[in-house]
C-alpha cells in the first residue's frame, strides 16, 4: 500500500509522540539551532558542466583534524546551491600542500603566483582560521572579479562557539557536535560560495539573508535573482572559455541591462569599474586593471604632483592611496614611474617598487620596459637588457596592442643600435616590413655586419659601427693619418670585420693607391657579399678601368639592391648610363630614383 505526503505526516508525528516527548523536543530544537539550508527555487535548463577547480591548503588548515574531508563536504554543499542556479558542478581535481610565507592578507596574491589556473576555472587556497571570529566577509576570504583564485579562512572552532554560545543545544546534548558541524559546514560553504560569485561579477547585496551581503549571516541560503542572473552569463562565459575582457563585456553588459535597488551602491560601482578597467586595459595594451572611479581623482592628482617635480607629496599621497587598494598593479606601477625619476633606477627601493608591480602583473611587460629605458640612460646596457628580454616574454599576453608595444622595444634595440637584439624581436613581433626592420637591414649592409656574424657580439654592435663611422668621418675630412690609426686600433677588437675593411678600401681610394683599394674591396667582399660600401667603391673603380664597366655596372646595382638608401650608388649608376648613351636604362632608373628619394636623377 502506498500512502500520499498528507497522510504521512501525522503518521510522523504520531510515531514522535509515541517515542517520547524528549524526542520531539530534540528534535524541534534542533532545527531552531542549525543555521538555514543553502537551497535554491530555481532550476538550470541543460545538464550541469563540471567546473574543475585546484584546493591549496596551508600549513595550519593541514593541521586541523580531518581537514581534507571537511573541505569536500563543504564543497558538496557549494555545488548543491551552483549546481542547479547556474549548472556549474565543482569538481576538484586535486589537493595541494601550500606553504606560504606572507600574511594571510596576502595569501590571494601569494595563490595567484603558486598556480596560473592555466587549467582549471577556479584554484581555491584555504587559509589559517582568523584569530578572533568574523562576519565581515572581507575577513573571512577574498576573490575579484573575473579572477580564477579565492580564498576562504578556516573554521576557528573555539573562537566559533564562543560567537555560537546561547544560540547551541546544551553541552551534554546529543545532537550538539551535528548543529556545529552544520554552523561549520554552512559557514564555510557560503564564504566559498560568496567569493566564487564575486569573481563572477555578482555585487554585494544590501540584505542580510542573501549570500552576497557584506557579512556572513546564518540565515543566509541563496543569492538575488539579479546576482543570479550575472553569475549565469559568467559561468556560460567561463564555460565558453572566454578571455577576461570578453567576459567582462558581457558581465557589465548584463549589469547594464536592468538597475536594481537591492545592491550596494559603492560595490556596483566598484565591480562596473573593475569590469570597465579590464576592458579599457586590454585596448591599452596591458594585462592588468585600471584605478576604481572612486579613487580615479586622487590617483590624477598624484601624477600632477609628480610632474611638477613634488616628488616626496606625491609619494606620501600615493603610499596613502595603495594602503586602501593594496593590490591595484595601476597604482604601483604609477609609484615604480615617479621612483625611477628620482631617486632613480639604481635606487633599492626603487627597484623594489617596480619589482612589486610584476608581482602583481606577473604577464605583462609594462614595468620591465620601464625599468630598461631608465637604465639605458644611466649606461647600463646590460641590465636593460635582462629587462627588455623579460618584456618580450609577456608581450604576447596582450590580446590587443601587442604589435605596437613591440614596436617600443624595437625602437629601444634601434637606438642602441642593437642589430641582433632588433632583428630578433622584429622575427617575435612579426614586423619583418616595418621601417625599423628595413633600417637595420640598412645598416647591416652599409656597415658590414650581417647577421650571425661571429667578428662582433651583439652588445658590441653597436660600438662597432660608431668605430667605421667615426672612420670615415676622418677619411672625408681628408684626415688620413687619425683615420688609419682609428681603424687599426678597431681592427684589434674586431678582426676581419668587412665594414672595417671596406672603410679601409675607402682610405685607399682616397689616398690614390687605386689597385690597394680594389684588392681591399675585395677582401670586404669576400668576407661579406653584401657589404654594400664597397660594393658601391668597386662599383666606382671599375669604371675608372677600360673594359671593366659592365662589372662595375653589376657591382652598382647590387649596391643599390641591398642598400636602397645608398644614393650615391644611384647618382653614379645614372652617370655611367648618361656617358654611354644609354637613355631607356637612365630614364627607368631615374624613376625609380624619384619614388625613392622624391627629387630628379642628375644627370
């Protein structure tokens, strides 16, 4: 026989009366004392998608007994409410040892340099338990929007059943050791759960009962229907597999969508901002977010200070500002700035503040560029460098803007006249046509040094040409004795360089000595086909000599094929094609000469 709900339940109450009035009322007491069921009304069309997440545990919550096992049941009674609000299924994939060494402030910046989250959708880090019991959920964990890390405190017991106290069955009750384990249970899981929602954008809720108000209550269960609704189209966007800006476009869309009165002002503003900043950060090319709007007018006036030189007021304000927003990368950055200017890269604490914002944007190379153009201006190449390599490893993780902040280093190595490190981060950057790329190929050409050249290191590149430079100028002066010991004294530190010995070859021809120049040219171009002053030198020997012009013809024009930008190549070229005659070979080169330098051929 079968019996309906409504028959059974006075079955069920006469069946307590009929063990005892102790038991009813254990029974009624007991469900006055536990706190409420973390339960939802609402029901997720579709099947529920596991959300795979990492558990960090640290050493004091490795000391609690049975630590591993309360972390799952909390993490059960999570997914009872994500499971059918929004179809999310946490599923841990693994539980980590985390031994941290900051406080406990810190621990969500210490979770997200211990593990990316590179595959999962959420790394959760369990802290040592408070002290002293909180409500304030600011206290009791910590998560950010569109963050994949949160973290939860621990359950302080003693400290928890002196808040529980009076509000508890009775020491020598029964059912007292299951009412604090539910206290347990639903304190625990509604901070995780309140700290999840907060990465999905939800905002802090003005009443008490709902889990996303500003302090953990009892009787909280569930979340705002309108909370809901945001952390739907996050956790379809994480589902998807979406970058951070695109779901932050369609969280602060959603928010946008409707107002409502049931959230804090001050916190919708602060998420808006935050999703806001995400995006505007990515159009800027950086990884990280922006200053909040509240702050947005002191953080200005700091950066006025420090241009009008009030670098020790603008400091004070700043350190003022970060110790409200400890972790925005915007701010510290903004510090690592006014620091480098005075007192200066080589400052301790300056390099301390710059190493404080990759902490807290460990992908993305702002600060590393930064830190390598103060050290170019105080000489050292060598630091800017480590700096500069360490940018070109983040750059990449800028969806957008990435070709222009390339782009910045390149032109860095081309001041320095850095060819290697130029062509190198061109081949990165994929910039093979921009200017600088044929800039350097210009300078390979004119100087000699073409790449994977072994007579030279790349740091020395630059030194290299000023020596052939600083040659010719001589040579041109007609300064031929300080010219010849100039390239003496650069061939001791450079042996064999072709673009030593075509300025050689330039001091020759200079001189008379003719056949020596033509051997010298030679000599360059055997070491370096492409060396395009001498090309352009031979080129112009030849044709002193009778029966060699077609040579010296072909040696011009591979001049100009390698160095477009050798005039004097073309001038001479044109000359040659005007002696002999040859008028459709001038007028096409005189075409081209017009494209190129935007003037007529001389005749």
């Amino acid at each position: 026989m079968q019996f309906s709900a409504v028959l059974m339940r006075p079955l069920l109450v006469l069946a307590l009366a009929a063990c005892g009035p102790s038991l009813a009322e254990r029974t009624a007491a007991k469900l006055r004392f536990l706190p409420s069921q973390i339960e939802t009304t609402w029901k997720f069309q579709g099947e529920p998608r596991n959300a795979k997440v990492r558990v960090y545990a640290d050493d004091a919550v490795r000391a609690l007994p049975h630590w591993k096992e309360d972390i799952a049941e909390q993490i059960d009674t999570a997914n009872q409410l994500l499971q059918p609000l929004v179809g999310l299924r946490l599923a841990v994939e693994s539980y980590k040892d985390w031994t941290r060494n900051g406080t406990p402030d810190d621990a969500l910046r210490e979770l997200v340099q211990a593990d990316k989250a590179s595959d999962v959708m959420w790394v959760i880090g369990y802290v040592a338990p408070l002290e002293a019991p909180s409500t304030a959920m600011s206290a009791l964990g910590d998560g950010q929007p569109l963050g994949h890390h949160v973290t939860v405190r621990a359950w302080n017991e003693k400290a928890e059943l002196e808040v529980l106290a009076g509000r508890l069955p009775d020491a020598k009750d029964p059912d007292r050791g299951e009412v604090i384990n539910a206290h347990r249970r639903h304190k625990e899981a509604v901070v995780l759960l309140h700290m999840l929602a907060a990465t999905m954008g939800a905002i802090t809720e003005t009443d008490a009962t709902w889990i996303q108000a500003v302090s953990y209550a009892p009787q909280q269960s569930t979340f705002s229907n309108r909370n809901r609704e945001l952390m739907q189209v996050a956790a379809n966007s994480r589902v998807s597999e979406d970058s951070d800006e695109v779901m932050a476009k369609k969280v602060s869309d959603e928010i946008e969508r409707s107002d409502w009165g049931g959230w804090v002002p001050a916190a919708h503003d602060a998420v808006v901002a935050a999703l806001h900043n995400a995006i505007e950060a990515k159009k800027g090319g950086k990884t990280f977010a922006g200053v909040p709007p509240v702050a947005m007018d002191e953080f200005k006036r700091i950066g006025e200070l420090a241009k009008q030189g009030q670098i020790a007021d603008a400091l004070v304000e700043l350190d003022n500002l970060l110790t409200a927003y400890p972790g925005n990368a915007t701010m510290h950055e903004l510090k690592c700035e006014i620091m480098l200017a005075k007192p200066g890269v080589g400052d301790k604490a300056t390099r301390a503040a710059c190493a404080r914002v990759a902490e807290l944007a460990p992908g993305d190379p702002t600060v590393h560029i930064a830190v390598a153009e103060a050290l170019i201006r105080t000489g050292d190449i060598a630091g800017a460098r480590e700096e500069l390599v360490a940018a070109e490893g983040k750059i990449n993780n800028l969806p957008t803007g990435a070709a222009e902040v390339w782009r910045r280093v390149i032109g860095i190595y081309s001041g320095l006249g850095a060819l290697t490190w130029t062509d190198q981060a061109v081949a990165k950057g994929k910039l093979e046509h921009e200017p600088a790329a044929l800039a350097n190929a210009t300078t390979r050409a004119r100087y000699g040094i073409p790449r994977g050249a072994k007579f030279v290191a790349p740091e020395q590149e630059s030194a290299l040409v000023s020596e052939i430079r600083a040659a010719l100028q001589l040579i041109y002066s007609n300064k031929f004795g300080p010219a010849e010991r100039t390239i003496a004294a650069a061939d001791k530190k450079w042996p064999g360089a072709p673009g030593l010995i075509a300025a050689r070859c330039d001091l020759s021809f200079r001189m008379g000595q003719f056949a020596a120049a033509r051997a010298t040219c030679n000599r360059a171009l055997a070491a370096d086909p492409s060396e395009s002053w001498a090309l352009y030198l031979l080129g112009t020997l030849l044709l002193r000599d009778a029966g060699t012009t077609p040579d010296g013809i072909t040696k011009l024009k591979r001049a100009i094929e390698v160095d477009p930008e050798l005039a004097q190549a073309w001038r001479t070229l044109g000359r040659v094609y005007a002696r002999d005659g040859n008028k459709a070979a001038f007028e096409e080169l005189g075409k081209r000469f017009q494209a190129k330098f935007g003037q007529p051929l001389p005749p």
